[in-house]
C-alpha cells in the first residue's frame, strides 16, 4: 500500500499535511516535518482502524509513504 502524502505551506505559517487516498487524514503543523510526522501517525491509526472492522485485508505486504 503506497499512501501519498502532499504537504502546503498555509499563508498563516502553519503546514498541512494530507494523505490524498485516505479520506479525511489531514493535519496540521508548525513545520512541515512536524505536519508529515503527524500525518503518518493519523493515517497508520485509520488503516489499522479500517483492518480491525473488516474494512480492509489484514494482508498487507508492505506500507510507504511517498511524497506527492
């Protein structure tokens, strides 16, 4: 499972990071490090989540995360 993450400088100064095939797996952060660190930790709870309610097959091969 590849999970693409975009990451955009908001013109508050804070970055968004957003996993764009999870739906709803968007953070914010005071740096762009912070934000992705945060969004790979939101978005390994939600697949996990979707695994322990049947939602997804628990045989995944591998997980990466890759910048969009």
């Amino acid at each position: 499972m590849d999970l693409k993450i975009e990451t955009e400088l908001e013109e508050d100064g804070r970055w968004i990071a957003e996993v764009i095939n999870l739906a709803g797996v968007l953070v914010y952060g005071q740096s762009q490090e912070d934000a992705v660190a945060k969004v790979k930790a939101l978005a390994l709870r939600v697949v996990a989540d979707q695994i322990e309610h049947g939602e997804r097959s628990p045989e995944l091969d591998h997980v990466a995360f890759l910048a969009a």
